[in-house]
C-alpha cells in the first residue's frame, strides 16, 4: 500500500532495535545500522518524492547530501544500477509506521546484515523481515530551522542500537546512531534506478507493526534494508547539537586537577596541564588557517557533542575527518584521536571565557604602572644600560616611566608597550623569559620571538583598575624579579601572582616650580595672619607680591606639597579644614593633611585635592574669615578653581641635543614634494637641469640613517609647543628625449618622528629678577620625516 514518510527521519529496525539507526557509512559509502542517537547528523535522512511515481522516494543522508548512499544524484530510471528509487511499504498486521523499503528496480527488500551492520538489498524475503520504524524529527523539539525537515530511523530489530546514519568510511547506511541533529555538505540525489549510484528507496510501513514502523526497500534492486548486527557498521560516534561559548578554556573530567588544555609551542600540539584558566596558553590553536576540506589531512574540523546524562557542560570532541574522539594520553599529557572508544571516555568541560573578565582591558593612552607585591619600590621604568624593564623609579612623573599604550590592530585586547621617553616597545628576549625594551617598532607575528603583543586582564576579585600583563605568544604572566627586580614571564603561576595597578599619566599635573594662585574673585591667594595661625586668602591683586609667591614640591606618587613664601618656606596643611602654612620639611613628608593632588581643569586652571580628607580646596567665607582657602568641597565647583600663573619674567631654552638613537619613524608613506615641466626643443636627447622644488618641512629634517640636517643654533622663547619651519629647494637632471615635454616628480618617502632630546632651561624669576637654569630631559620634538628623494619622469609628449 502507499505509505508516506515525513520529510525527514531517522529509521530503526523492529528487528535489532537495540542497534539505533542506520546512519552512513563513509568509509564504505554504504548503509549500515548502529547509531543510538537519534539527534546524530549522521542519521538523518531526507526523503525526496520521486518524480516518476509519487510512491517511490531518494533517501538522502542530510550529514553529507549523500543518497543512500553514494549517489550524488538521484536516479529516476529503473534500469540504471544506480537508480536510487525506493518505496516505503506499511508492513502488513503491523502498527502504522511500521514499514519495510523496497529497491524499486529489483523489487527486494532492504535488511540489515547482522555481521557487519550494513544494509542489503533481497529479493523473495519472508514479509516479517525488514520492519522498519522512523522518527519524524519535527517531534523532537530540534532547533527551529531544523525543525520542519528532520527525521531519524530505527530499526524495530534493533531498537537500542540507535538510528540509521551515514558510514562516511565506508559510504554505507548503518545502524547505532542516536543523534541526528546535525547535517552535512550538500551532493545530488541520483534517481535511474539503472545507475549504481540510484538513491532511490521506498518506505513501506510494516505490515501488523503500529503506524510508523516501517522498512526500506533499495528501488533498483527491490531488496529490503537490513541490519548486520556483527559490526553494526558504526565508524562516527553520535553527536548531539552543542554550542559552545566563542573563548573558552577546556579540562577533562578524567585528570580534573591537571588543569586546562593549553598550546605547546615547542611541539605544536595541544597538551593538558595549563592549571591558569586566565592564562592565553588554553586558547588551542595550530593552523595558521581554517580548513574545511575533510579530506585533508590538516582539516580542522571538530565537533562538540553533548555527553547524554551528563550535566549541561560536559561534552566530548569528535575529529570530523575521521569521526574519531580527541582523548588524553596521560603519558605525555598529549591530546590524540582515537575511534570506536568507550562512551564514557574523552569527556570535557570548559569555562566560558566571557564570564572572567578576560575580555577587552582599556589602559589609558599613556600610563605608569606599579605592582601590587612591591608598592614601595615605585614604578616600572626604562633601564637604559641593559635595555630591561625594570622596577625601582619612584618618582611617577620622571620621564622613564612614561609607557605608552598601542592598541594592537590584529586583536584589539593587545596592546603594545613603549617606553616614550626612549622609543622601546617591550618584549621578550630571545631564548629567555626577561622582558626587554628593545623593539624599536611593533611586532605582531606571535612566532616572531620579539613579538611585542601583551594582553593587560582585570584581576579577577580584585578592584577594577588591578590587573595583570599576559604575554601574548607564550601566554606566560609579567612578574617582577626581587633578587634583580627585573620583569620576566612565567606560565602555570597563581591567580595571585604578578598583580599590577596603573597611574593615567594624562591625570598627572606638573606644576611650575613658583606660582602664584588667583581665586574665581579675580584676586590672588596670599599669606595672611589671623587669631594666631597662618591662613592663606584671596585678597592680593598682585601675583608679585612676596605675600603671593608659593613654591610647589612634586612627591613620588604625583601627589605636592606647597610652601608659602610669606611664611618663610613653611607647608600648607590643613586643620581642621582650613589651610594653615605651618607645617615644616620633616613633619610634612609624611602627613597626609599636607599633600595635595592637583587635577587639571583647562590650560592654566587646577583643582587642589586634599590627601587628608579627599575634598577639594576653595574659597571659603565662614566662622569670621573671608576668602580663606578651606578644604571641604567634595566637587569642583568655580570657587574650587584655581588658575595658575607662573613667576617668570621671560624664558630661554639652548643647548638642545636630540636623542638620535632613541628617534622613531612611523606611518611612513609615499611623497610627492614637488611637480616641474621641463621642455627639450632640440631634436636631441639632453639632461634638464635647474629646477627646483621647494617644499616646507618643519625641523630637525631626517634622513632615514636619522641624521640632522642642522641643529637648533638659535635662541627659542617657550612656554608651548614652538614650531619652526624652513624652506628646503633640491636641484637635479633628469635625461629627456629629444623634442619632447617631460612632467618631472620629486618624489620621496614621509612619514612621523618622535625624537626626544635634553635642553638647558633659563628662566628669569619675576618677583625678584634671579636668573635659575635647569637641565631637562623630557623634550620631544614631534615632526615630519622626509627622506630617499628622487627626481623621476612621470609623463612625456612629443613636441608639433
């Protein structure tokens, strides 16, 4: 009788039911029954309506667009040994669903071969064998889009083996496939039942089997669809629909306390043994590319599979190229593949990646970093002699420990590292674990071994703002040497370990050495006495004035301390919330009350916080005292603003010698400096001479050996950035032919410098007229590299 299969199923045999469903055989391109999971790609089936007779149906395995099941196209034409018609037949005195398949072109009926689990096609077979059962999968709950279309078949024989799935060894159908969830590569079905490759089979319910049971006859042939139960055919274990986080770290069930699979860069193998879940070293990865060719011996593919009675998390991983199980050798700790294993091996759990914090960690653009193991040995900084990173510089706003922070364009959770005093990126030294500033420009090549990519991570139950430096190729963690206190990389270490917090170096304020402060009453704070304390008020409107002088002391951690010059050098402190100048030297060095935190406003305004009681300072009428500085504002509000002026009359800078080889060169690119048109009118070749472009470049000019083409000889007046420019000409022959007009290019390479350079500082005090000078390291002339220039002939015309 007709008997009409879902779209898409996965077939059991009544008489193995135990053995699953046939599923495909890859290997041997053939049927075979023995996969258990019904939700397995490899059971999946698809049945098409053939065309020449709406009782005859292809059975397509979804997993690989494969007909039952090595057609690529179903075959219609009988007399084809290919012809991939089938007719599902309801078994006679069987429940609906019951059904056996007939090969439309022999008439036999599909079995099951109990030895080796393929299925066969025989003709004249009692009517009780090759009773079949499917599974409509748009019954199972399936994802949505698989939904409509997917079935899975048992065997009612068989009915523990699981479903029908796709041998991809041996290309045939077997039986033991419990999940049919997942599907394959797209082929063509094959319905000339004439062709070998015919993918045309028939449903046919079986007879006195409940709806539903069924078995499938192979339409050339006629034969029904067996199961062989010696070997079930099974090669690809059953895979169950897993998702998985996008960054993970794995462990396995079996050696929990080994840790996480992680890459052993040595051997490029994924080893288990990496106990730092934060560590980069679980992120597995070999192959510069992905492949998915799996007839590739390098393909990488895998497939996550949900373990069936296990808890959410706990999965195995199948090599799709070979169906195998990724297991663990607990020799070597290695990660190998294996097929045909034991259910309960290779099982695996992972930490989803996303939940740690390991996610994008904004540093600020420039910043100074300390530890959390050695506060009080100041800053990382640039150890110029030995080209090292080490810890030791207290002073936050020295020059050497001003790092500037690179987003990395290959992942934007790494970061370069550069000194900016010096032009070093950081790195590690070859064949070694210590952490140098040596690169003068960024390497993102992670096999390259001065590789500068570090990924700065939050620490994980620490305040936002603690974080840790994973050294990207390596995965290793920056931790700090105390026998040389040196930086140096270490994997496998502690959560604990190597701790760091950071300064925002564009938070940091340096004050002039001797300032006068003006309030928001346009007056200036001065030294004032009253009930027999030194308190400070905006009452002066002379910044001149000795009363208004005020000399300011930079502490190692950014924070100041600010003398008065009407109380002869004594610190301000406050009491209770009034600023007193009363402090001396000794007592104010460690006293909170006297130190102060200077946040920038604008250009030349400030806010003054209180290290004593975190509150700002202002302007304060109360308790008998007017304008008084007092601090006890929680916010910058106008009469917390301070603008600052400088007591110098006038200001020289000379002796400026540039750091040639600490000058950088970056985001170079092509020139053109100048365009001429030069005309040859004699019927001779010759060299034009004379022209001369003129380009504007601000100096110092480099070359790309990076040398000067002049010094500063002047004298310069600053207190900004100063820029100069000059008017360089270059002149040049170029041959062009006879009678002809030549376009002539001066064409060049440009591109940005940084060069830092020391200079000597004159500054005329403008209270007194004193002349200071200072020596100062921090200059850096920021300019245009202009270099390799060459006269060339862009286009020539014949003359009339």
């Amino acid at each position: 009788m007709a008997f009409m299969l879902p779209k898409f199923i996965a077939i059991q045999t009544t008489s193995y039911p135990d053995r699953g469903h046939f599923y495909y055989n890859e290997r041997q391109s053939s049927v075979n029954l023995g996969q258990e999971n019904v939700f397995s790609a490899l059971v999946k089936i698809e049945v098409e309506r053939a065309t020449s007779n709406t009782n005859y149906v292809h059975l397509r395995f979804t997993n690989n667009n494969v007909i039952i099941a090595e057609s690529k196209q179903p075959v219609e034409d009988t007399t084809e040994p290919s012809c991939t018609l089938f007719q599902p037949v309801q078994a006679a005195g069987e429940e609906a669903g019951v059904f056996y398949l007939k090969h439309v072109p022999t008439g036999g009926r599909l079995l099951v071969d109990n030895t080796n689990w393929g299925v066969y096609v025989e003709v004249n077979v009692p009517d009780s064998y090759g009773h079949l059962t499917y599974v409509d999968l748009s019954t199972l709950g399936i994802v949505a889009f698989m939904l409509p279309k997917s079935i899975a078949i048992k065997t009612t024989s068989y009915p523990d083996r699981g479903h029908l799935y796709y041998n991809e060894r041996q290309s045939s159908v077997n039986l033991g496939e419990e999940n049919v969830v997942i599907v394959a590569e797209l082929t063509q079905p094959v319905e000339d039942t004439m062709e070998p490759s015919c993918t045309l089979f028939q449903p046919v319910q079986a007879a006195g089997e409940a709806a539903g049971v069924f078995y499938l006859n192979h339409v050339p042939t006629g034969g029904r669809l067996l199961v062989d139960n010696t070997n079930w055919g099974v090669y690809v274990e059953g895979i169950v629909a897993f998702m998985l986080p996008k960054s993970i770290a794995i462990k396995t069930t079996s050696y929990p306390d080994r840790g996480h699979l992680y890459y052993n860069e040595r051997q490029s193998s994924v080893n288990l043994g990496e106990e730092n879940v934060t560590n980069n070293n679980v992120i597995v990865a070999e192959s510069k590319q992905p492949v998915e060719d799996t007839t590739d011996p390098s393909c990488t593919l895998f497939q996550p599979v949900q373990v069936a009675g296990e808890e959410a998390d706990v999965f195995y991983l199948n090599h799709v190229p070979t169906g195998g199980r990724l297991l663990v050798d607990n020799t070597n700790w290695g990660v190998y593949v294996e097929v045909n294993v034991p259910d309960s091996y290779g099982h695996l759990t992972y930490v989803d990646l996303s939940t740690l914090g390991i996610v994008a960690f904004m540093l600020p653009k420039f910043i100074t970093i300390k530890t959390t193991s050695y506060p009080d040995r100041g800053h990382l900084y640039y150890n110029e002699r030995q080209s090292l990173v080490n810890l030791g510089e207290e002073n936050v706003s020295s020059t050497l420990v001003k790092i500037e922070v690179e987003r990395a364009t290959s992942n934007t959770n790494y970061v370069h590292l550069r000194f900016s005093n010096s032009n070093r990126y950081w790195s590690r030294r070859a064949n070694s674990t210590v952490i140098v500033a040596e690169s003068k420009q960024p390497v993102e090549d992670r096999t390259d071994p001065s590789c500068t990519l570090f990924q700065p991570v939050q620490a994980a139950g620490e305040v936002a703002g603690v974080f840790y430096l994973n050294h990207v190729p390596t995965g290793g963690r920056l931790l700090v040497d105390n026998t040389n206190w040196g930086v140096y990389v270490e994997v496998n270490v502690p959560d604990s370990y190597g701790h760091l917090t950071y300064v925002d170096w564009s938070t940091l304020v340096k004050l002039p050495a001797h300032v006068a402060f003006k309030g928001d009453n346009n007056s200036f704070l001065r030294g004032v006495s009253q009930d027999g304390y030194n308190y400070l008020q905006f009452s002066s409107n002379d910044p001149n004035e000795l009363a208004s002088g005020h000399r300011v002391s930079f502490m190692s951690d950014g924070h100041v301390r600010i003398t008065s010059d009407h109380f002869s050098g004594l610190f301000w402190r406050r009491s209770p919330n009034w600023i007193w100048a009363d402090a001396n030297n000794q007592s104010s060095l460690s006293n909170r009350d006297t130190h102060f935190w200077p946040v920038k406003v604008d250009d030349n305004t400030i806010a003054l916080r209180n290290a004593g009681n975190g509150q700002y300072c202002k302007r304060l009428t109360d308790e008998g005292k007017t304008s008084m500085l007092n601090a006890a504002v929680g916010t910058i509000t106008k009469e917390a603003r301070l603008v600052v002026q400088e007591l110098v009359s006038s200001r020289k800078i000379y002796n400026v010698r540039y750091r040639m080889d600490n000058a950088r060169i970056f985001d170079e690119m092509p020139y053109l400096a100048g365009t001429s048109v030069v005309t040859n009118s004699s019927d001779q070749d010759a060299s034009m001479t004379g022209w001369k472009p003129a380009s504007a470049l601000a100096f110092p000019s480099l070359r790309k050996e990076r040398s000067l083409s002049f010094e500063i000889s002047k004298t310069l007046q600053w207190d900004t950035t100063t820029t100069t420019t000059t008017t360089v000409t270059a002149s040049g022959s170029v041959p062009v032919p006879g009678r002809t007009t030549a376009i002539i290019e001066y064409v060049g390479t440009k591109g940005t410098c940084d060069i830092p350079y020391y200079y000597t500082q004159q500054d005329r005090n403008s209270t007194n007229g004193q002349i200071s000078y200072t020596e100062q390291v921090d200059g850096v002339y920021k300019g245009v590299s202009c270099h390799n220039f060459n006269f060339v002939i862009r286009s020539t015309q014949r003359l009339a």
